[in-house]
C-alpha cells in the first residue's frame, strides 16, 4: 500500500513537472519564448515556420507575412509583431490584445486563457528579440484584390 502511494505522488509530481517547465519557475523571456513557440504564433507571423517545421533562426521570427490570408472579410495580413510590439509597453500591449477585434484567421479568442502575465512575457519576449523586418501590406476589404501572393481561405469541395 505504502509503495502504491509512493507511486501516486510521483505521477502527481511528475505533471507538476510538466506544466513547471512550461511556464513556472522560468524567467519572463523563456516563458514568453515558450507560449509563442506552443500557441502556434509563428505558424502565421513568421515566414515558411511551418513548411520548415520550426527550422527558422529566431532572430528571424514574428517579422510578418506577406503572404495574405483572402476570405468573405477581405485580405489579411499575419502582422509584423516585432514592429507592433514598438508601440506599446506592456501594459498597453495586454490591453491592445484583449480588445482588438481581429480578421481571420488570427485566433484572438486564445488569449482569454492566458494571464495578463503570460501575455505581457510574450511581449517582453518579442521586444528583446529587437526591431527587424518590414510591415506588411496592409488589410485589405472584399472588394479590394491583394498584388500579391496570398491564401485562398475558404472550404472547396471537389465535384465528382
Ligand atoms: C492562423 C494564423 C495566425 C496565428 C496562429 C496567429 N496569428 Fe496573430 N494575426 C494573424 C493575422 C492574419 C493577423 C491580422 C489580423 C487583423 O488585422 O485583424 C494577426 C494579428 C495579430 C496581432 C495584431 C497586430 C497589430 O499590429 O495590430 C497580434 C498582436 C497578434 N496577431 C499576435 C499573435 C500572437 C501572440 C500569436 C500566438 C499566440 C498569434 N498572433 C497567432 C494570424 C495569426
């Protein structure tokens, strides 16, 4: 009996363990650099992260796509987050977050469950990486067509 307790509570520390190496017990920029590395930010805001699996250079990351994203609400652009991150303390940059309504495909409903902490490592985290890239194009309406390249975001069904 005593050694299943034993067993219990080393499982039970054990994902202590996984959710402390996530985000506790870390310095705000390795937290910041882990929630954008798991909650996907770079899938869109850094160029081919994806088609590369993740093999970029940090230096190069969240510099923006230009690569448009074109569906019912227009054309929109994965923003330059390293130029964004500029304009804002930390304080302005959680408020910004939390209120901004965002075009698709930017999942800005994740940011509910996050901590006004969590939210303010990102953005110490992308302030340290420094100022790089360009801005990307700018959103544009449905009736506008994109000059260049981007991503048909609509469901297609083949007919038979
Ligand atoms: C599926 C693609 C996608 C993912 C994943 C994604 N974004 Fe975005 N993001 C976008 C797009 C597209 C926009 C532009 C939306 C708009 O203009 O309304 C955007 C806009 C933003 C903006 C507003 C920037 C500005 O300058 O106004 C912030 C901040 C942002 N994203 C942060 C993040 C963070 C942090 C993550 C990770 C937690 C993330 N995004 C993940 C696509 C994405």
């Amino acid at each position: 009996m005593r050694k299943l307790i034993w067993i219990v509570l080393s499982f039970v520390s054990l994902a202590g363990n996984v959710r402390a190496n996530g985000v506790q017990g870390k310095s705000r920029i390795e937290q910041g650099r882990w929630l954008v590395r798991i909650a996907g930010c770079n899938d869109c805001h850094t160029p081919n992260y994806s088609q590369l699996e993740g093999n970029v250079p940090e230096k190069d990351w969240l510099v923006g796509s230009e690569v448009g994203f074109k569906g019912p609400w227009g054309t929109s652009y994965a923003t330059n987050l390293r130029l964004t991150v500029e304009q804002y303390t930390e304080a302005a940059f959680v408020s910004y977050l939390r209120q901004k309504r965002y075009l698709p495909p930017m999942p800005g409903f994740i940011f509910k469950h996050l901590t006004n902490e969590e939210i303010a490592s990102v953005h110490a985290y992308i302030k340290q990486l420094g100022v790089a890239g360009k801005r990307t194009p700018r959103n544009l309406p449905p009736s506008q067509k994109p000059k260049g390249p981007y991503i048909y975001f609509v469901p297609q069904v083949d007919s038979k």
